[in-house]
C-alpha cells in the first residue's frame, strides 16, 4: 500500500493484504480464521511450535491495524468509495460502500482523534490568564503541526459535551499559580468513557512577570516541554503524520 499510514508498516500491511484477500477468494459469511492460521500465514510462526496465548503477535497487529484503517479514513482516505473494518473481537475483514456507513456522531470515520479542549486558568490573576491563553495558541500550533488528526474544541466551557465533536482521545488540563510557582496540569483521556490515559503536572518558577518582554519566549518553552512529554504517551495512530 502506498498512503503514509501504512507505507513503513509492513505487518500491518500483510496482515490487511491477508484478510482482504482471504473475503474475496471465501465470502464475508465466512468464519474468522483461527489465530494460529494468521500466526503462520501472516507472520511466518512455526506451525508446530507456535502457541497463540503465549505469542501474541497476531492480536497486537490487529490492534495496531485497526488503528491505522481508522487514522487512514479519517483523513488522506476519507473519500474512497469503500471502507475496511476490522471488528474487535474478530480478524475477519469487512469491506462496505462508504455511503453504507453508520451516520451520525457514531461513526468514528469523519471524526477527529484527537480533541485539544483549551486549558482553564483556576486563577483570577490577569497575568495567569494572559500566560494561559497564549500557551493555548502555543499547545494548539505545535499539536496541529504535529499530528494529522486535529480537532480544536471552543474555550466556552458553557458549550455542552453533545455539541463538541467527537474524537477518539481528548486532551484537556488547568494553569494555576500562587507565589512561588505557576503550574501546568495536562490529562490525555479516552474520547469514550473519559479513561485517564495521562497526567502530567509542569512547574515553573514565578521569578519573573509574565507580561515580560519574553512572555511568548515563556510560552513556548511551557509548550515545548508539554509536548515533548505528551508525545511519550500519544496512542500509535496519532503519531503517523510525515515530517
């Protein structure tokens, strides 16, 4: 395959080329094929040695998988006229029309996977507030250069969680400051159930005024350390854009 999502990733690709071809030359009634078909076909595992529960090659591939199909949909794949799924639980390929899909907040196709909400400022204080919102422009910059997914929520917390687009993970977190430190909260939840998947806390010291000269100097060394620490802990899908 030559998009980007699977260019560099050859057992995902092999284990996608296996199941597609297996539904075209069977059917889609057809059962799953047993882990221990794939291990060997796909991933060249000795038939005779080769034990599924203690090698769990085939269902961590198939993990990975299904998280590329869903990066690759949402963004350099959204128009194909058909769309391959891979449903939890099963290693059988499902192959629709796109027209075919669920419609509405459901489908996971059209919508974001990560959802950047802007940081809230716990803190009256004007320069803690001025300091918050230039690292939210900061954080936003960095995420959409970074990764290939990106949905920017509004900062009205008013704006009900039904209204807010859907994504498969959600970034959110708080400034406060008192008068020694001022302090970076980050959460990295799961877009469903709101899983806490990251939390991360970063100091800085409040030695100078953050109206200073070098207040986005500031600002972008806060948003340099977030995102050298968030990216330890992005899922796989969101860390496949191309330089």
């Amino acid at each position: 395959m030559t998009s980007k999502r699977f260019v560099k990733a050859r057992r995902c690709t092999a284990l996608l080329s296996y199941l597609v071809e297996r539904v075209l030359v069977c059917d889609e009634t057809a059962a799953s094929p047993p882990e221990h078909e794939i291990g060997v076909a796909v991933f060249g595992r000795d038939p005779a040695a080769y034990l599924p529960a203690d090698d769990p090659i085939v269902r961590v591939q198939a993990g990975r998988l299904r998280l590329r199909l869903t990066a690759y949909y949402a963004d350099e794949g959204a128009a194909d006229p058909l769309r391959i799924t891979v449903p939890q639980g099963r290693y059988h390929a499902r192959i629709v029309l796109a027209d075919s899909q669920p419609a509405g907040p459901a489908s996971l196709v059209a919508a974001p996977l990560l959802l950047f909400s802007p940081l809230i400022c716990l803190c009256g204080d004007a320069q803690a507030a001025h300091f918050t919102a230039g690292l939210n422009d900061e954080l936003g910059f960095r995420l959409y250069r970074e990764l290939h997914s990106l949905s920017l929520a509004s900062a009205d917390r008013a704006t009900p969680s039904a209204e807010r687009p859907r994504a498969l993970y959600l970034l959110e977190g708080a400034v406060r400051q008192d008068a020694l430190l001022l302090r970076v909260s980050l959460i990295l939840r799961q877009g469903t159930g709101g899983a806490v998947l990251w939390y991360a806390q970063f100091d800085r010291a409040h030695d100078s005024d953050l109206e200073s000269d070098n207040a986005i100097g500031d600002q972008e060394q806060m948003a340099a350390r977030c995102m050298a620490a968030l990216q330890e802990h992005l899922p796989r899908c969101l860390l496949l854009r191309t330089p």
